[in-house]
C-alpha cells in the first residue's frame, strides 16, 4: 500500500505560544486515521497546518511525493485534499446545489468522480433542500453540504473537523453511514470527532494528541484494549 500523507516533526505556533511539538505520522492510500485529544490538543491546528492554513515553523509534510508544506492553502487543496472545517463555512448567500457547484473539479481524474448525482444519492436531504439558501438550513444539513462540498472537488484525501459536533443523533447516524460508505470506495480520511464508538468502527489507525504532542497511535483494537489510555488522555 502506498504512503499518502506524511506528517514529519511538525512545529507550528500561534505568535509565540507554541501549539505543535513535532508531531509524526503516515497515512496510507485508503486509510482512515484519527486525531484524538481533549480540547485545546492541537487537533485542528495540525489540519490547519495540513492544509496550508497555518504555517510550518519546522518540519514537513508530503502529500502524495510532494512537499506541502510550503504551499498556499488553495495548491494544497489542488492536489487532491478535500476539508471540512469546524464550522462548516458554506456558502450562506448560495443555495445548496451553487454551494456544491461552487468548488466543483476533478483535476486527478477520480473514477467513478463525484458529481450531483452521486452527492445527492449519498445525501437524499440536500436534494430534497437543492433550492434552499446555505443559511436556511439546519447544522446537519449544512455539514452534509461541508462534506458534499469537499467531495466536488473529488479529493483523494478527505479531512474532516469535528464531524458529528453539535448534531443530533438521527443526523450523526445519517453522516457516519455516509462516511462508512465513502471508506467502503476507497477514499482516505482523517477525521476529528469526540464518538470514539463510531471511530474505533470506521477507523484502521488513532493518533492521540495531548499539548501538541502525540502520545499514543495505533489500531482500534489496540486502543479498546487500552481502558487506560482513553481515560488518560480522552477523558472518556
Ligand atoms: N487562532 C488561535 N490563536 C491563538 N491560539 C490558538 C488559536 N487556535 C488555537 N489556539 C491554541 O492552540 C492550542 C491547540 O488548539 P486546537 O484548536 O488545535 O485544539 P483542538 O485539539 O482542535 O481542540 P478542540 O477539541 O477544542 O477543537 C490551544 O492551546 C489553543 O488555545
Ligand atoms: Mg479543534
């Protein structure tokens, strides 16, 4: 299997508060990974660092055999990274299916590729909804849109903040089903979310972040059998 993604001794600050102490990893094709962490861990920084959104103070990170890390947010995403930020961040002037359109690309050739069609069989809420404005909808449907969204691009490596943050358990059912099913076509991901239940299932590799540093990674099975660990450094 091929390395995707490679994390390597990643710093990153915000001023002079220093929020990543060199943080390691890989991911392969296909692969899903964790970042787990109680709040204020370095979760989202080191997505925002992933993504160019935030600069690399030392280290690197290689997406596909190139080197990121210096890039702009805008090439990062070009490569073939999709990302669903805390917050969502749609469209709120653009109905739902401008929102989808709006970042619409397929510039690695992604087969089958993601259009329309396949976001609406994924999500038969955000059809039911296509005409409604980004700010008429509920928080569920605008993270089923953030994740339609990211998929237009027809990513090779979707990355997702704060998953299911926020919504209701019908709606968090409805995102894990979609994200399982996405797994089952071979798309990586590294997803953030606090349900470690429907992680352990969905996931082939967990890194827990505690102060900018990783703690711990390994299998699913490694950290159920870890009652430790999780209560440690999960809280749960
Ligand atoms: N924009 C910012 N300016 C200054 N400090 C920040 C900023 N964003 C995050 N931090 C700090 O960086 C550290 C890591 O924050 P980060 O947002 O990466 O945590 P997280 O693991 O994603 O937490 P959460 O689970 O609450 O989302 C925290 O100490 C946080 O206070
Ligand atoms: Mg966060």
């Amino acid at each position: 299997m091929s390395t995707l993604l490679t994390v390597q001794d990643v710093h990153a600050s915000y001023g002079r508060s220093q929020a990543l102490h060199g943080v390691n990893l890989t991911l392969n094709e296909g692969e899903v990974l964790t970042l787990l962490g109680r709040n204020g861990m370095g979760k989202s920084t080191l997505l925002k660092c992933i993504m160019g959104l935030l600069p690399v103070r030392r280290g690197s990170i290689g997406f596909s055999g190139k080197a990121t890390q210096k890039l702009a947010a805008f090439e990062v995403a070009r490569l073939g990274i999709g990302y669903v930020p805390e917050g969502r961040q749609i469209f709120p002037t653009l109905n739902v299916e401008e929102n989808l359109l709006a970042t619409a690309a397929n510039r690695h050739g992604v087969s089958p590729a993601f259009d329309l069609q396949r976001i609406y069989a994924f999500f038969p809420r955000l059809h039911e909804r296509r005409s409604n404005m980004g700010n008429q909808l509920s928080g569920g449907e605008q993270q089923m849109l953030a994740i339609g969204r990211a998929l237009m691009t027809n990513p090779r490596l979707l990355i997702l903040d704060e998953a299911t943050e926020g919504l209701a358990p019908l709606v968090r059912a409805e995102i894990w089903r979609v994200l399982g099913e996405l797994r089952a076509t071979g798309l990586a991901m590294i997803i953030v979310d606090k349900n470690l239940k429907p992680l352990l299932q969905l996931a082939n590799q967990h890194v827990v972040l505690e102060k900018g540093h990783v703690v711990w990674s390994g299998s699913s099975q490694a950290l159920q059998d870890n009652r430790l660990l999780v209560e440690q450094y999960l809280g749960v």
